[in-house]
C-alpha cells in the first residue's frame, strides 16, 4: 500500500518510494526552510517576509481545461480574474526586483505559475537561473505540453528543483477531453523525456510529481482502477510522487454555501504570497477572482509594507 505523504479536505499525494525519493539529496539548508515552512504555521507568525512567493508569469494559457478556473472565466465571459482584458507576461525587471528584495529578506523559494501556463513565458530559464542563483528553491508546474527536450535541458540546467506535471487521466480519450488542445501521446513524451535528462545530467535531487483533479460522481471501483492506472503510468516514468485532488465548483460561493469555519486558519497566510503577472498579490491560492489583493507587489515591497490581515 502506497503511503500518504500530505493530505487536506480535498487533495492527498502518494509519497514517493525510497528508490525515487529526492530528500536525501538535498542539502541542510533545505531542511531548515521546511522546519520554518511548518513552524510559521504552528507559531501563527507571518514574519517579516513570506517564505514562498507563487509568481505568474503570464495569464495566457494554451490549453481549455475542462476544470480549469480560467477557462471557467473565459467561458462565461467574466473578467474579474484579469480586470485589464490584457494577455501578457510579467516585465522581467520586475520580477528581478522581487527576486533580490526577497532575497535580502529571507525568501526562500518560489513557483512559478499560478493562472497561466509558465512555458508560454520566453524567458522562463532565465526566471529559473536568476532564482536559482540568488539561492532560492525554484519550482514549476506545467501542463508539460510545450516541455521539449531544448526546453527541458534548459530548465534542469539552469537549476530547477522542483517540477510539477498536471495530467489529468491514464486514458487518452478521457485526457484529450478535459485538456482541451492536448495530445496524450506528445505530452506523455515529453514528460518521459525529462525524466531521461534529469538522470543523465545527475540530478536526483529534483522533485518531480505528477496530478490530476479526480472525476466527479465516480463509483468506487471504477476510481480505485483510474487511481491504479494512473499510479501504475507515473511510477514506470520512475515520478517521485503522485496526486489526486477533488474539483472546484466554481459556479458557487463557498462562504454562502458552506459557512465559516471558526478558528481556521489557513496554513498558507503564514508563509506564501501569490503575485499575478501584472503585480497585485494576495494570499491565497484560490483567489482567483482577486478579491484578497493585499496591494501591489511593486509598491507592498518597495516600502517593506506587506499585510497579511
């Protein structure tokens, strides 16, 4: 039986197996910025600066995911999860500066994506190697559609750590149905591909992890076989670990629908602050619809100001 390594109300990733494991290879620092990761939380201190910061590169996407929040918003005409009506991509000296003031300040990693689909950027080595450099753990997830093998020695040469495949099912036609404007076989390759460069260039010590939202109204033992065919897909590419989430219904509100949870906190306004390709910046992961903006990052950093409540 496969073990759990982290579990919420609505996700849980498969840990991986001791022969794909990627931890021992990374060095004490790494250890240390996942004991603060845990302990901000457990001590309810933000700090002076967010360890993590998920930076969006670009709001374009080249997919029409079925589940997706943003082809959800293109669907049904809305805008505000991008007020300007623009496509575009983060300006590259703004994205230096968050870099080095996060790097006097004690960030220590950052991800790469949030809305968008970050290989659409052009310069995303240069985003990897500029991070990288500044000592920080870079990490990425991708829809693995454009991750070519040019792209791929890119990304590994340049010093990522840590990467995140978005495939949402073992079967081609049901893939092909929810990634809209995907190829199975292409991807599939593709991801195969990296996983054959990360060994030849020797690093073991990059995290690779591959997810997908989980169909709605499944019977059990037709999940219990996706989960097994899509663990079975993942393990032969030798992917360290495996994810299974639940999908978001978008069409409500949560806080009407279900209530607030007195005394919860989220885990994540202690450590992590997301910034959208054009500045403003939030705390959550699901605020898509920007309604959490704390401010603009350009303005919150340049004056040591960020508020997290």
């Amino acid at each position: 039986m496969e073990d759990i390594s982290y579990r919420s109300p609505t996700y849980y990733e498969l840990a991986a197996p001791p022969e794909l494991d990627w931890r021992p290879y990374r060095p004490q620092a790494w250890q240390q910025y996942r004991r603060e990761w845990d302990e901000r939380y457990l001590r309810k201190e933000a700090g002076d600066f967010p360890l993590h910061l998920d930076i969006d590169p670009t709001n374009r996407c080249n997919l029409r995911c079925s589940m997706c929040p943003r082809t959800y918003y293109v669907n049904e005409g809305r805008s505000d999860w991008n007020p300007s009506g623009r496509l575009g991509e983060m300006d590259f000296s703004f994205y230096e500066k968050l870099i080095e003031e996060g790097r006097a300040r004690g960030l220590k990693s950052v991800k790469l994506n949030f809305l968008g689909e970050p290989l659409l950027y052009p310069r995303l080595a240069d985003m990897v190697a500029l991070a990288a450099g500044a000592g920080l753990w870079v990490m990425l997830n991708t829809n693995a559609t454009l991750l070519g093998p040019d792209m791929s020695e890119k990304l590994l040469r340049a010093g990522l750590t840590d990467i995140f495949f978005s495939f949402d099912s073992p079967y081609q036609d049901e893939y092909e149905k929810i990634r809209v404007g995907a190829n199975f076989e292409k991807t599939l390759a593709n991801i195969r591909a990296f996983m054959r460069l990360k060994e030849a260039l020797g690093r073991p010590d990059v995290q690779t992890r591959a997810s997908m939202v989980l169909p709605e109204n499944l019977e059990p033992h037709r999940e219990a076989a996706l989960k097994a065919d899509y663990i079975q897909l993942f393990r032969d590419m030798k992917v360290a670990e495996i994810g299974f989430g639940l999908p978001s219904r978008l069409d409500i509100d949560y806080e009407k629908e279900y209530g607030l949870f007195p005394g919860f906190a989220c885990p994540d306004l202690f450590r992590r602050l997301f910034v959208f390709w054009d500045g403003p910046a939030g705390p959550c992961c699901g605020d898509w619809e920007r309604r959490l903006i704390v401010g603009d990052a350009k303005e919150l950093f340049r004056q040591y100001q960020i508020q997290f409540f």
